[in-house]
C-alpha cells in the first residue's frame, strides 16, 4: 500500500551486473505509480513480480541504454509471475523493445488507453519490436483496450500463452 507520484527516475550510467530495474515491486498489494517520467533504463522501467492491485497511469516511460531484450534490457512496464488485477492506463511509451510485456502466469489485468511509438530492438528490421508482447508462461484473461500501438506479439518463447486474452 505504497505509490510514487510526480517524480523523475533516470538512470546515468549504462554500467551494470545484473537486470537493473528502476522501479521494482515484488510481492506488493494495493500500490500505484502516478505521474512518473522514467527514462534510459537497463532493464525494465517497471516491473511487478508476485504483486496485485497495482495501478500505473499517467507516466511517460521511454529510452533505455540497450534493446537486445536479455534481462528485459530496454522493456517498459513488465507484469511477471503471477502479478493479477493490475491496471496499466493513460501512458506514453517511446522507443522501447517491448512497452508492455506479460509472461508467468500474470493474468486478469487490464492495460488501457495507452499510447507507444517508435519501438526499437537490437535486431533487424530495428522498428520491428512488439509495443505489446505476451511472452509465454501462461499469462491468461488479460484485457488490453483502446491502446494505440504498431505491433503486438504473441510467442511462445517460455510455454503457450493462455486462453481469454482480449485485444479490443
């Protein structure tokens, strides 16, 4: 039952050992990130592992020092192992691999109202990265609405994804 409002993260070194994530909620309850500008991560902006009821809204996530996707280098938001009912709202992402990326089992969230441009990877073609990625491991009955992206990735790089996603 925590949050962070109006504040400026950014990371100024690219030196690192590790994954290097600039806001980091593990086993968390009823928190929320409002207002936040999060710019040149290593690894996720933000990332929730274990967590519920978390809400994001009104942020502007964008750059990261690399996008070869090792370690979530150059992910915006991530939902990981079992992170439920979350909601993602009302955020600005720029050139980042992934803007959004679920994978181990997160599921029953919503991720809405979003904007993401100008996706970036390590690999060619380089504005080929997918703003939305469901990553494998089983993440199911997500809602992803009225989000304005360039591409959305469905893989099974870790296991299949689940069923009931909906993408409206």
């Amino acid at each position: 039952e925590c949050g962070i409002e109006c504040l400026r993260v950014s990371r100024e070194d690219s030196v690192h050992a590790g994954v290097c994530i600039n806001i980091y909620f593990s086993n968390a309850v009823n928190c929320w990130i409002n207002g936040v500008e999060s710019s040149k991560s290593i690894g996720s902006h933000i990332e929730a592992d274990a967590s519920a009821n978390i809400s994001i809204s009104g942020c502007y996530i964008h750059h990261a020092y690399e996008y070869d996707g090792v370690s979530t280098h150059g992910y915006g938001i991530t939902l990981f192992k079992h992170t439920v009912q979350c909601r993602l709202e009302n955020n600005i992402m720029q050139h980042l691999r992934h803007s959004f990326s679920l994978q181990c089992g997160s599921n029953g969230n919503v991720i809405a109202y979003n904007y993401s441009f100008d996706p970036n990877r390590s690999e060619l073609p380089a504005n080929y990265g997918a703003d939305i990625s469901l990553h494998g491991h089983y993440c199911f009955a997500n809602l992803f609405e009225g989000n304005i992206v360039q591409n959305i990735q469905l893989d099974q790089t870790w296991g299949p994804s689940g069923p009931h996603n909906t993408f409206f």
